[in-house]
C-alpha cells in the first residue's frame, strides 16, 4: 500500500465518523473542490462550509466519479455505491486526517510563518536545501487552515525534509496548524501590519503566529523585529540575526549594492563572513538573509550557503494570462515545475473558455521525490483528467516516456531550443496554451514568441483579488441571496472573458452587460451563465434570442415590439427582466405605469417575467438614505403588484455594490454586484482591507533629461522648470486613457517609490513628470496607479470618480491577468 494511501475503514476510524461502508475502497486524494477532480476513483471529497456550502456539490461531485464523501449530514437524493462518513465537522475531520499522517513520518520539520515573505521564504528554502534532500512543501501558497492539511498530505517516506508555511487570520487558527505540521525547526520572516484585521492588535497577531514554534528544538529569528516578543519563543535553542545588535549570532555590519546583487558582510563565531544575493529590493534582501540564518543555523558551513544563496532564483508565484499570436491565449507560467503546480496550473487552464482546443507545453520536472516512472504516469492522468488536446513535451525523461501520454497530438523535444527551431511548424492558432517548465528550460522565450507585442504600458489584473472581493460581499449576504455580477463596458475597463471566465467557475448567478454586442462575445467566448444585456435595442433582438441573452424591458414600446418578436419567431416564454424607475430617472417603468404594465404581462405568453428591479440612486450617501428608504417602499409596491398580476413569484433584486453593505434589510432574492468587484466601493473606507484593488496601470520610463530654470516642458510651453532640475517621460498618453486632466502638475506618478507630478500638457501618446531628486533610469517602472497608490486618489485630483478612469483606460494598453 502507498504510504499515503488508505482504506474508507481506516480513515473512518482515524476521523471517529459515523456512517455504514458500502465498499471499503483505498484513497489516496483529498478533494476539497468539485471543480477540481483529478483521478476521481481514488479521491476522498471533504464536503466543507464556508462562504460556499460543500454538501451543495456533492452530486457534481459523484458525477465526476466520486465515490467517498465526508459530510455533516447525508445527501437528500440517494447515490449508489457511495461511502458517506459523518462527522460534527468536516474541516476538523481533514485536520485529523491530515495530522495522523504527518505523525506516521519522522523527518525533519521548517515551520515558516510570519506576516510577509512566508511564501518567497519557503520556496527559497526548498532552492537551497533541494540540493542534497528530498524536500516536501506546500505548493504555492497553501498556507490556510485547508491548504496546510492538504500540504502534509503530500508527505512520503522518501522525504527527509518538509517546510511548510502557516498563514492566519484569526485568533486560535495557529493552535490547529501546529498540531498538523509538527515543526522541528521555526523560521520567523518579516513582522509587520498585514493581516491584523481579525485580531485584537499587532501583538495579538504576533503571539498568536509565534504559538507555531512551541516545542520546537530550533526558532530562527530577526532579533531588531522580534525583541519586544522573544520572551514568548519557547524552543529549545534560538538563532537570531540583526543588522543593529552585535550580539546576535549572524550579525550583517555592512551592506552594499554590485550591480544588480547585494553584498553582505556579518560577524557570525566570531568570524567575518560574506553572502552575494542576487536581488537589490529590501524585501528580498531581508528574506534571503532570513534563509542565510536558517542555513547556518542547520550547520551548513558559511562557504556553502554564500554559494548556494548567489544561484537562487526569483520566485513567480502567479499564472499570468495575456493575449498571444493568431487569437491566441497564453498562460505563463514559465518559471517553476512540480506535480503540484502543476495541477493548479491545469484547474486555471480549465476555467478558461475563449478556446475549444488546450494545448500543455510543459518541461521535465525535477526534484520530485519521486521515482520518474510514477511522477510522469502522474503527469500522464492529468494530462487525460484535464481534456488537454495537444501535448508539447520538453527534455529527455518526457522524450522517453512518449506512450504514457495518452493523445494523438502530442510532441516532444529533447531541448528549448529544438523546440524553438519547430516552433512555427507547431500552427498555434486558436487555442489556450499554458506554457510550464522549470527555470533551467527558459521557457520565457517561448512565451515572448507566442505573446502580442504592445507597448510597455500595461494594466496588470489581479483575478485573486477579484475572487477576494466576490467573496468579501458573499459573505455579507442572508444565505441563498443570488448574485449578478456587473461586467459591462469591458468589465469597467479590466477585460472580458478573462473576468467572467473567473466569475462563472466560481459560480456567480448572472451576468449582466449594456448592449447586446458584449454579451455575443462572452458567449462566443465559452461563457455559459445567463447573461441579462441591461440596455436591450430593439435591433439585435435576433442576436439576443441566438445567443440567448436575456434582455431588460424598461418601456411599452420596447416590451411590445419584443412580443411582436417572439410572436412573428414562434418564441415562447423568453426570460425577461422588468426594470422599475423608483427614482433614478434613467430608464424604467413608473409608479403610475405599473397597472397598464401589469395588465399586458398577465396575458403574454410569449415572455416570462425572471426578475423585476431597480436601481439605487444613492446608497452610499448617509445623507440621501431618507430618499433610498422611499425608493425601497416604491420597489416594494411595484413588485408585489407585478407578481400577484404574474401569479408567480420573480427574483427581486435592488442592492447595487454600497446598498450591499449599507442596506442589508433590501437584499432581497439578488444583489448587484458591480464597482465592488474590482475593488472601489463608496461605502467603504480605502483602509478596509478587506476589499482588494484588482487593477494595476504601470508603464516605463523612455527617456530622462536635465532640464534648467526656466526651460518650458510639452505643448503650449504650459510646463516651466522653476529650478534646475530633470525630467522623466513616460510610455503613457491620452490615448491610453491617461486624461489631459491630469497635466500641469494635478496627476502625479509613483517612481522608484516616490510621487513625481506631471510637468506640461498631457502628449496623445507620452507624458512628462518632473523627477528632480528621485533617482531614475530609462526602462524604469512607473506606477500610474496600484493597491497603494489607489484609484480614489487619481479621481481626486481631477475630480471624477474611479469609474470614469477605469473606463478610460484604451484598449491599445496590454492587459495582462494573474491568478496565484
């Protein structure tokens, strides 16, 4: 038996559960995600309760050839042939399984944890240890009270190392994480203010992740951070560093930038010893001497670590999705390689719908810790469980192992650069290709071929923080209240498919669009969701009825030549959407419409009423709400009529993204989840973190120059230099969205970490921002706006709102998507 395998009766007695076994089958998987089934005969699904119910998606689950479920209670519906384990509750259940197996295993233990630079810590680790140990790690950053158990699971008895990060949000999450991952060794990285929501205050947090490393015979720290809490380490023997306290073991006296590395000098045994680290930027340098600490503290010799520490790596944590070649998508994902990672990579892949055919171009794996008859047999049930149509293989192990990949089109490679020389002759063409390989293959030239070129201006979207920010109001809402997620005017500027592709794998109830013409795309795009086009035309009703959209009917006019429609093409019962006018005064029916209204839809049997609505005009606003309690009753009126009329009940929904949170009482059957989604909402405080900012717009700088008292900047010499000093001009225009607005000093850009203002007119495709005392290179990055320097701020300055700049931003500036 595998050493991560168990029978139904073994894992019932382990998790104490109630239930019968129908057939004591041998699992080896645990399933978390029904969307996310892999190798279904042998998994284990845990049918957990969050912010989505998992006892929802049993039977997706079953279908998918699941067979053994640990639940809370039972199905309703009976399902043959299928092991049902209960348990009082099933996260703890996965907790418990996992500890039992960790316990089987007597291998050395890294414990990471910290408010940031856990998980660049933790993959260095594995770079500098996975040298000369078989190491097991969470893949990416599996760090939650699910992703730990998940983590430990991976354990064999060929690993001798295992590092694994422990994240926390709450007060008495680090006691349960403990007690899986067991460490023998703690490693604390940077202290700081991120994640103190859910705690008492900053100390609260710390003492709670310090609860990690009791009992640990090892805990390596940054003395000059950890100072005000080192009486609550309790391990057998601490390692600290400092860069200010000459009494710790690995004290960094001198610090020095060689062109793009970092050079460090430190007393440790009384000896003066060096380390190269090949980044510059703070955060790096202090996670890397975080890993020189551990290295020494773990007995390697100072020569070795110094070595092994100037070949690390960066780390990219995140798939970034872009446009390619020949209607094209590329996820890259060019810089690392494991079975894990894998898989995760693959799950994203899947969600993506724009094209029929997946292609996988993926590298040899290394240092798996398994043998490569089994990691590629792995490789291969993936490959068939994700429905990849073209499999592009690269390296010597993937070459002699061809008939495990179960497909007709597949090719292999013995290198990058045979695979370079054929790669025209390959035809991509309207197809998803996730490009996976490990560092040492070079794969970013693969990725730089098939990828668009465009200018240097780029909006970075961040489809983790989307995700965050659906959940954020999820969980804000009475349980079965649906959601229609607001994706119109390409996604309030942050793209198409890409977002709603995200928005129906997590299982969103509608979307919504303006016209007619955006919801054609999605649709021919592989999205599925019923979409409702908000502002229907009378035009395109023969393209609404193909692609079936659901459209919005806000006048008698447009509901009779609907009808007219539906009756001259034989349509019957077509999904509608009634919109009521309780105050906006945009579109709608009014108060004194509702009689006629309801009069014509009692006897249409072309239509079927699926929702009636309205809008808030100001639910963000505490001074107008008097008035949103009148259009609240005014709904409520209209609404009652319209069903007593239909002689059946519709989905009501008034609540945009603020009445979400300011209005719970009028949440109704639906929200409406628009600006929140990408990270703004009025009703919100910008420190709320809560809610997470999905957009980034950066560009470069093209050129700088010393320019003297007096000398006039740009068109219309509208800028003038007071003082001697220089200039910066930058990849971005009014052209690309950045609004003549924001000339003549009222915008201000982020460089190298400082705010520099714009200095003379905004150019159509260039701007020019004063830079006098910042230092600054050509090609250096330049932050229009981020999740620090905010939207909201850039709306202030010219006086508009974040909707206004987000719908700017031109389509010629490349957008590309992450998800971790």
């Amino acid at each position: 038996m595998l050493s991560n395998q168990y029978s139904i009766q073994q894992v019932k007695d382990i998790i104490k559960a109630d239930g019968d076994i129908i057939n004591d089958d041998a699992i080896s998987i645990l399933l978390t995600d029904s969307r996310r089934i892999t190798n279904a005969a042998d998994g284990l699904f845990f049918a957990l309760s969050g912010r989505r119910n998992g006892h929802a998606f049993i039977a997706e689950a079953y279908a998918a050839g699941v067979r053994n479920f640990v639940v809370k209670q039972g199905p309703e519906i009976k399902l043959p042939s299928a092991n049902f384990l209960i348990v009082p509750d099933v996260l703890t259940a996965l907790q418990q399984l996992a500890t039992y197996h960790r316990e089987r295993f007597d291998l050395e233990v890294i414990g990471v944890t910290g408010s940031n630079g856990k998980t660049i810590v933790k993959e260095w680790l594995y770079q500098l240890f996975a040298i000369d140990k078989n190491v097991v790690r969470n893949p990416k950053s599996y760090n939650s009270q699910i992703g730990v158990p998940l983590s430990v699971w991976q354990i064999t008895e060929k690993n001798d190392l295992g590092i694994f990060e422990a994240g926390i949000s709450m007060p008495g999450e680090m006691g349960r994480l403990k007690e899986i991952i067991k460490p023998s060794i703690g490693v604390l990285t940077h202290l700081g203010p991120a994640h103190n929501e859910g705690f008492e205050d900053f100390k609260d947090k710390i003492r709670e992740k310090l609860k990690l490393f009791v009992g640990c015979k090892l805990v390596i720290y940054n003395y000059d951070q950890v100072t005000p809490f080192k009486d609550e380490i309790v391990a057998d023997k601490c390692f600290t560093w400092s860069r200010t306290f000459r009494q710790a073991d690995l004290y960094v006296f001198s610090e020095t930038v060689i062109s793009k590395s970092y050079y460090l000098r430190a007393i440790y045994n009384e000896q003066e010893i060096e380390c190269l680290v090949p980044f510059t930027d703070q955060a790096s340098v202090e996670n890397a001497v975080t890993c020189w600490a551990t290295m020494l503290a773990m007995g390697c010799s100072a020569v070795e670590a110094d070595k092994r520490i100037e070949r690390l790596s960066a780390v990219s944590m995140r798939l970034e999705l872009k446009t390619g070649t020949n209607d094209c998508s590329v996820i890259d994902d060019s810089y690392n390689s494991d079975i894990q990672s894998l898989e995760i990579a693959l799950n994203f892949l899947n969600q993506q719908n724009q094209h029929k055919k997946r292609t996988l171009i993926l590298s040899d794996i290394f240092q798996s810790g398994l043998p490569e008859d089994v990691l590629y047999a792995q490789v291969a049930d993936l490959v068939k469980s994700k429905s990849i149509d073209r499999f592009i293989g690269v390296g010597e192990a993937l070459m002699k192992r061809q008939e495990m990949i179960q497909l007709a089109d597949k090719h292999f490679f013995a290198d990058t650069n045979a695979l370079l020389a054929q790669l025209q002759n390959l035809r991509f063409r309207d197809e998803t290709i996730l490009i996976k390989g490990s560092r040492s293959f070079e794969f970013e030239r693969i990725s730089r071929l098939l990828s668009q070129k465009n200018h240097e201006t780029v909006m970075e979207i961040n489809l983790n923080a989307l995700l965050n920010n659906l959940n954020y109001y999820k969980a804000k809402l009475k349980p079965g209240v649906k959601v229609m997620a607001m994706v119109k005017a390409f996604s309030y500027g942050s793209g198409t498919f890409e977002l709603a592709n995200m928005l129906q794998y997590n299982k969103v109830d509608y979307l919504a669009v303006a016209y007619v013409d955006e919801g054609v795309s999605l649709r021919q795009t592989g999205i599925t969701v019923p979409i409702v086009v908000m502002n229907t035309e009378y035009s395109a009703f023969e393209k609404m009825v193909e692609y079936k959209l659901q459209p919005v009917m806000y006048s008698f006019a447009l509901l009779d030549e609907f009808v007219k429609y539906a009756q001259l093409n034989e349509v019957s019962s077509y999904p509608v959407h009634i919109k009521i006018d309780t105050g906006m005064h945009r579109l709608g029916f009014e108060d004194f419409e509702i009689d006629t209204l309801c009069d014509m839809l009692e006897i249409n049997k072309y239509i079927r009423v699926t929702s009636v609505f309205s809008h808030l005009v100001a639910s963000d606003a505490a001074e107008h709400d008097g008035f949103t309690s009148i259009q609240i009753s005014r709904f409520e009126a209209a609404f009652k009529k319209i069903e007593e009329a239909l002689g059946y009940t519709v989905i009501k929904h008034l609540c945009n993204t603020s009445g979400i949170t300011r209005w719970p009482a009028a949440q109704y059957d639906m929200v409406r989840l628009g600006i929140g989604l990408y990270g703004v909402d009025a009703a919100i405080s910008p420190t709320d973190n809560g809610l997470q900012p999905i957009a980034s717009l950066k560009t470069s700088v093209s050129q700088v120059r010393k320019v003297i008292a007096g000398d006039t900047v740009g068109y219309s010499r509208k800028g003038m230099m007071a003082d001697n000093g220089k200039i910066a001009t930058v990849r971005i225009g009014y052209a690309d969205g950045y609004l003549r607005a924001f000339g003549n000093g009222v915008g201000k850009m982020l460089v190298n970490g400082s705010l520099a203002p714009t200095i003379g007119n905004i150019s159509m495709d260039m701007t020019m921002i004063d830079v006098t005392g910042i230092p600054v290179e050509e090609g250096d990055e330049v932050i229009i706006f981020n999740n620090v320097y905010r939207i909201e701020e850039l709306a202030t300055q010219i006086g508009t709102i974040p909707y206004e700049i987000l719908t700017n931003i031109s389509q010629r500036v490349k957008r590309v998507y992450f998800y971790e």
